[in-house]
C-alpha cells in the first residue's frame, strides 16, 4: 500500500528541483561586457549622483518653463545688482534681470555647445583615428604628424584666432552664427585626443582573428573598417567624450568670459559670468550663482565618465 503523503510531495520536489536547476543554469550563464559594466555602474554611489545631476541639468534646458516663468531678457534697472531674496532666489543682475531665471534659461545654450562640439570632436578624431590605424604606415605617419600640429595648439590661442579671423572687430554676428563657430573653433582643437584614442584601439582590434577573417573572406577596407572596426573600438571613445562633454561647457565658459564665444542677446552661463567679472566685489552673487552650475555640471560629466571607464575596465576592480 503506497503512501499517499509521498505520491503528493513527489511533484512538489520535482518541481523544486526544475527551479534550483533554472536558477543555476542563468547564474552559470556569461554575461556580457554591457551587462557586467552596467551591474557595476549600479554599485557606484558616484555614477548615481552624477547621472541625476545631469538628467536634471537636461531636463532644465530642455524644459526650462518648467522651473522659472520669468522671461529672462525682462529688465528693471531699479532691481540692478540686487541680491537674493524671496522674489528673486539669485538675486538680479546689472541690468536688472532675474538671475535665477537668466541660469535656467542659460543652460540650454552651454549645454548645446558642450553637446556639438563634443559630437564633432568624436565624429573627426573617430574617422582620422581609425583610418590611421588601419591602413598604417605613410598613411597613419601623415594623419598623425597632422593631428600633432592641432594638438600643439594652446587651446585658448587657438580659439582666438579662429574667432577673431571670422569676426572682425566691432561686427555683430547672430545668435546662430556664433553659436556654430564657438563649437566648430572647440571640434577643431580637441579632435586629435579622440583620434589617438581611436587610433590605439584599432591597432589592437585589427590583428583580431574577426578582422583577418573578415579580409579572407574578400570583405573590403571600408566594410572592415565600419562593419567590424568600429562598433569594437568606439567605447573608449565613447568614455573619452563624456569626459570631453564637461570640460567643453567649461570651455564655452572661458571663451565667453574672454569676449570671444558666446554673447548677447545668447543667454548662457559663460555670458553671465563675462557679464559679472567687473561687478565681483560689489555683486558676487553674479558671478557665484553660473559658476556654480558650470563647475557642479562640469564635475558630474567628469563623474560619470570616471565611473563608465572604471566599469568598462576589468582591471580596475
């Protein structure tokens, strides 16, 4: 006579044991590059901070109504370089403006040229890189002598000739135009440290048994180069311009500030600090509230750049 306490737990153990044997198969499963980086990105109390920090520095430039109604050209001389208070949390600046509403709005233009210089930066310093790489020899003795002279360029030297030669004294170029030479002027003298990137990642990548297959095969130099070259040689990169996003709003800052990138009627955080540097003393204020976010906006991208090379990088855990 069969137990009839056993007959019903059998099922019941098999199916447990299903379970544990699911459970190890995923745990025996490799896991991916992207899925190891990202489980350790979520570990890192610093990616978390910065990824906020910049989500919100995106939603304020992208939706800026969203936390001031003040225009932010609107002028009351009788509020000139007043401070904060409760009808104005940053205070006002020369003219009389809402400073609080001047660093919202500011931000979506700092932003747009941190953004497009960056995407210009990587998109030149990608291409020359990986086509020095691949092809060596003259070719990449040429590509890399070229990116020699741009890199021996002092940035800031650099950027006053470019804008001075297309804006001669005392002209009065549109928001757009000096929008676009301030970010080509930060492309050009930034590409050659992402082309020497790139170009060492491809030297490693193309002696890859993928790649000499691929050239049996009869594939050609453009297939091999954006077929299979560049979606494994594009995350340095790729960590290199989160970084490089930072220190380019930093760098629309300065050239602001030296009078030769962004100015008015563009409302931006560099223009607010090249509008406040006489008035330090007797209004610091202007000057303390822009800077702040460029270097806490500045700081995050540098963050979180830090944190993806870190997790993307085995050896550093």
């Amino acid at each position: 006579m069969s137990d009839p306490t056993a007959a019903s737990s059998g099922p019941a153990l098999d199916q447990g044991a299903e379970t544990r044997l699911d459970d190890s198969r995923k745990q025996d499963k490799p896991r991916s590059l992207g899925s190891d980086a990202w489980r350790e990105l979520r570990r890192k109390p610093a990616f978390t901070i910065s990824l906020a920090i910049i989500l919100l520095v995106v939603l304020i430039a992208l939706f800026p109504g969203l936390f001031s109604h003040v225009d932010p050209n609107a002028a009351d001389i009788n509020h000139a370089r007043q401070g904060p208070s409760g009808q104005a949390w940053f205070g006002y600046d020369v003219q009389g403006s809402d400073m609080f509403s001047r660093v919202i709005y500011g931000a979506r233009a700092s932003l747009l040229v941190g953004v497009l210089s960056t995407i210009g930066t990587v998109v030149i310093g990608a291409l020359v890189g990986i086509i020095a790489g691949y092809y060596g020899r003259w070719a990449d003795s040429v590509l890399s002598r070229f990116a020699d002279i741009f890199a021996g360029l002092p940035f800031v030297l650099g950027a006053i000739v470019i804008l001075m030669t297309f804006n001669a004294p005392g002209s009065n170029p549109g928001e757009v135009r000096i929008i676009t030479q301030v970010v080509l002027s930060i492309a050009v003298l930034s590409w050659p440290v992402a082309m020497r990137i790139m170009r060492a990642a491809t030297l490693v990548a193309k002696q890859q048994d993928y790649v000499k297959a691929a050239r049996g095969l009869g594939a050609g130099p453009m297939r091999i180069i954006f077929r299979h070259l560049m979606p494994n040689t594009v995350a340095p990169v790729m960590v290199y311009a989160t970084i490089a996003l930072g220190a380019n709003i930093g760098a629309e800052a300065t050239l602001a500030y030296l009078g030769i990138g962004l100015h008015a009627p563009v409302v931006s955080w560099g223009v607010m600090i090249s509008d406040a540097r006489d008035y330090f003393t007797v209004a610091p204020h202007m000057v303390l509230f822009p800077a702040a976010f460029v270097s806490v906006t500045v700081l995050a991208f540098v963050m979180l750049g830090d944190a993806v090379r870190d997790a993307l990088d085995p050896k550093s855990r």
